[in-house]
C-alpha cells in the first residue's frame, strides 16, 4: 500500500495556542483536499515551546487542553500526529505543581490514538537539559514515570497503532532529543524498532545552531539504517525565547530511508509542506522532490541572524 505523508512545517508561534489552532486546522485541511493519510506536525506546534514560566499558569494549561480537543475533532479521514502538553490532574512534579508532560497526540476520525498505560498521549523519553534547554524543570519524562510506576522503559515505548484503509500499522512516535539519544543510557530509536516499529516519526522543536544539520544528518541517518526502516524528521520554523537568548528554528524537515540515505527535506526557514509517499510493502520513501541544499557555514550563520532579527523587529 502506498500511503501519502504529509510534514507540517508551521511557522510556530510561542506561548499563544489560540493563533497556532487557527494555523494546525488550515494545514488539517489543505492537507485533507491533497488527500493526504498522514500529517505530521512539530513538537510542541500548539503551546510553543520556549515558553519559560508560562508553562506555570493553569489557565494556559486550559487553553493548551481546548484547542487540542478541537484540533482531535478536526481530524476525518485523516490521522493527525502533533505535539502539545499534557498535564495530569492529580499528580504532581517534584516542585509541587501539576504534573506535565512534552507530549505527542495522534488523532483520527475525532478520536485519539494510543498512549502509554492507558493515557492518550506519547511521552517524551528524553528531556534535554543544558544549554537553551529547562526541560526537566517544567516536565516529567517517561524514564521518570515508569520508575514511579515500576514499569520498564524499553516496554513502555510501543509503537503507535493505526489502522488506514483497512490495512494496521505501527509507527514509532518520538519527540526531538528521543532522537539524539546517541549518549543515553536508552536508545529510542533503536527500541521503538525493536517493539515492531515500521516507520519513525520524531516531532521537533529543535533550533538552529550551528552545524546542527550536518551532525544531524549523519546521526539519524545511522539511527535509520541500524533500525532498517524509515525515519522522518518534523521541524518548526520561527523564533523563540528562552528568557536569555532569541532562537531562530530553521525546519530542514527530512526523511531517510532504512539504508540511511536521505531522500527528501525541506528547505530552511520556510513555512512549508513537505509531501512524500511511504510503500508499506516495500517500506521505503518514495520523494517527491531532492533534499534541500544546505549553505554552507557563513551563509547559514547570515541567514539565521537575518531571520531572527527580521522576526524579532
């Protein structure tokens, strides 16, 4: 079966859900009239993500938990992939505030999909804690919820399941650092594929730093081939504030096929789709266009400076 995949790379705006909904149900529905099967949007496409203490008020927690039972709403006849927060009444992190997660939702035909332990909802495995990065300070990690719960991470990390034209399929969900887990103790790729993953999909809110793209390339392209399957990259574009320093995201969404080769990506800074087919019986991408040429280094540093301060004015 040949199936149309399509990559949301939304322009994201950071800490006001109510414009983001408004931009999630326009590429729901242009990607519905390209007739697509599956849309993949960012990590975090909702919220925003560098945020800092806006993560702290429940009213936006609301807001966040409204508009991602109306984009579920929005979905027939096509499954929808997309990041959010989750919170979970009745738990609490260790600062004592409500109990979040960096969360991915999957959605079709009104309904949600899968979860971990009866949740409906994907956890981030891996929170990134260094350099732009506060994760752990805002959200608990899947490591820490089955420790809690006395569980096995390498259990945990089941492949989503979903049924398209009468034929079920397993996707591997991931969120951006379960992706570049080549330092931790626990390889996420490597386990989704393990619990019978066909497909990797990781939603990601990831900045543009430089060389990021190279190092990237290389590294999920090695994730791909030691997995022996296809692995997709879904990148935002726009800026956002950590509190300290203005981040540019500059997209660059790909896909790599089980050798390792990457066949398509957008290009940077765009606010774009990036449409491709996946053959299940064969299970490669099929492109539709080349990867995007990257610049080189110099170029690539004026460009982001040129993007974030024309964002930022």
């Amino acid at each position: 079966m040949k199936l149309k995949i399509i990559c949301g790379q939304l322009e994201i705006t950071p800490g006001r859900p109510d414009v983001n909904y408004k931009k999630i149900i326009d590429a729901i529905e242009k990607a519905r009239s390209l007739e697509a099967d599956i849309l993949l949007l960012p990590e975090m496409a909702l919220p925003g993500y560098l945020i800092g203490d806006i993560w702290e008020q429940q009213t936006f927690l609301d807001d966040c938990a409204y508009y991602a039972e109306k984009i579920v709403a929005a979905t027939e006849n096509i499954c929808v992939i997309f990041g959010s927060v989750a919170s979970e009444p009745g738990k609490l992190n260790e600062d004592g505030r409500v109990r979040k997660y960096n969360a991915a939702f999957a959605c079709q035909n009104g309904k949600l999909l899968g979860g971990y332990q009866g949740r409906s909802f994907f956890i981030k495995t891996s929170l990134p804690n260094y350099r732009e990065f506060d994760d752990c300070r805002h959200f608990y990690s899947l490591q820490k919820l089955c420790a809690e719960e006395g569980a096995s991470v390498s259990e945990a990390l089941q492949p989503l399941e979903i049924v398209i034209r009468g034929t079920s399929l397993r996707i591997g969900v991931m969120l951006c650092e379960d992706g570049w887990t080549e330092n931790y103790h626990l390889n996420v790729p490597q386990t989704l594929a393990a619990n019978g993953a066909q497909l990797l999909c990781n939603l990601s809110c990831s900045p543009y730093t430089l060389g990021k793209n190279r190092k990237r390339n290389r590294l999920f392209s090695a994730q791909a081939r030691t997995a022996g399957i296809p692995l997709i990259y879904c990148n935002n574009v726009g800026i956002q504030n950590n509190g300290k320093n203005i981040f540019t995201y500059d997209g660059c969404t790909s896909a790599y096929n089980g050798d390792g080769s990457l066949v398509t990506s957008a290009p940077m800074y765009a606010d774009t789709f990036l449409e491709f087919t996946w053959d299940t019986k064969v299970n490669r991408i099929i492109p539709t266009c080349p990867p995007a040429e990257l610049p080189q280094e110099p170029e690539s540093v004026y460009r982001a400076l040129r993007y974030g301060t024309a964002k930022f004015l």
